[in-house]
C-alpha cells in the first residue's frame, strides 16, 4: 500500500485593505457621478418626447370635437362647461369634453411636469397659483386655451392676433422647469408662437432644464 503524502495548504488572508475598500468606493461613487446625470437627462428627454405626443393627441382630438360641434371645447377658465356650474379655473373641466359624451379620446392625459404638490410657480411674476382639487385630483393636464373661448370672455385682442396667426387653440405643458411662463398670453407674443419662437418657449438646445413652456398650437 503506497503511503499518502500529506499536502499542506497556505492559508491565504482573503480580506481587503482599508485602502483597497477605500479605492473602490471611490471608483463606485465615479462612476455613479457620471452616470445619473445621463439617467436623469434622459428621463428628462423621454418625458419632454410623452408630452409632445400626447398634445399632438389633443390636438387631433380638439379639431374633431370641432367639426361635430362647429367649436373648440369651452376653456373653464373663460367660460361655462357642462362640467362646472360657474366659470372657475379648473382646466380639466374644458379638455373633458373630450371624453364625454362623444369619446374622441379615452382620457385626458396629464402632464408629466406638473408639481405634485398642488402649486404652480407663475413663471412670468414668481407667483403661487394654487390649482384646484378638481385638477389635483385628476392630475394636471395640459393648460388649453382656444379662440372661441377668448372671445367669451371679452379677450378680443389676442382672440384676433390668434386668428392673424392661424391659431385656433394653443396647448401647454410647463416643461422641465415646472413652472408655467405661458400664464399670461400676450397678442404679440401670438406670431412667435406660430413658430414656437416666443421668449417663453421651451427649447432643448439649451439643455433639457431650459426654461420656457412646451407649447402647440397645431393638430
């Protein structure tokens, strides 16, 4: 019988350095530096690509509600809607026409840069503007205002400078910068926003926290 030779092990120490843990919570933090401002921006992008969309939605859905009714949905803000009893300004009442009672689209959709918290940054004054329950509730949707119901409410001014310009209703989302700059819509501003050129609207090439609101004013 041949005799075993015993085999002696090393044993190895296994643990890491301080230094070396040192090293590779400094790589780890490194790499999460370079990439959660990438997730973030595009985040950013896939949101800003859902509101375009669904405004172009909207817009399909607004110009079909036109031709059945010969006018856009009332905008609650300016006037009365089946929805509410006095004009108040609550912004889904108007775009709910939508839905009910001839269902040109499914819901209304919200949008996806609207605080959560019920407040609204004025972007032109600084200002609060508190939204409603209603709204808040349902989820912010899309600011709309159209010609039919400027005119209501005695805004001829800009009503006709829309009209100049080919712009029969206007949709906003307030953009990256969660506040709202297109609050107050002013007639000279109605050619820039033709072109999407107003000093309030959001552009992309200056980062995808630009300031300025995404806007459409066509279907």
């Amino acid at each position: 019988m041949i005799p075993q030779i015993p085999v002696r092990f090393r044993k190895w120490d296994s643990a890491f350095t301080l230094i070396e843990l040192l090293i590779v919570i400094a790589i780890i933090l490194i790499l999460i530096a370079i990439a959660l401002p990438n997730f973030l921006e595009a985040q950013t992008r896939s949101r800003v690509t859902r509101a375009k969309a669904e405004m172009r939605g909207l817009g399909l859905a607004l110009e079909a509600y036109r031709t059945d009714y010969r006018r856009y949905p009332p905008n609650a803000f300016y006037e009365q809607t089946p929805f509410n009893v006095l004009p108040t300004p609550v912004n889904i009442f108007g775009l709910m026409m939508l839905t009910t009672p001839v269902k040109y689209m499914d819901r209304v959709p919200t949008d996806p840069f609207a605080p959560t918290d019920g407040k609204l940054v004025n972007g032109t004054t600084g200002g609060i503007i508190v939204v409603l329950p209603p709204d808040k509730l349902h989820g912010m949707s899309y600011l709309y205002w159209s010609q039919d119901s400027l005119r209501k409410d005695g805004q001829i001014t800009t009503a006709d400078a829309m009209k100049r310009n080919g712009i029969n209703w206007s949709l906003q989302s307030v953009a990256p910068d969660g506040d709202l700059d297109s609050i107050n819509l002013n007639p000279n501003d109605m050619v820039a926003l033709r072109i999407n050129a107003t000093n309030w609207a959001y552009s992309p090439t200056n980062g995808t926290k630009s300031n300025g609101d995404i806007a459409r004013v066509v279907p």
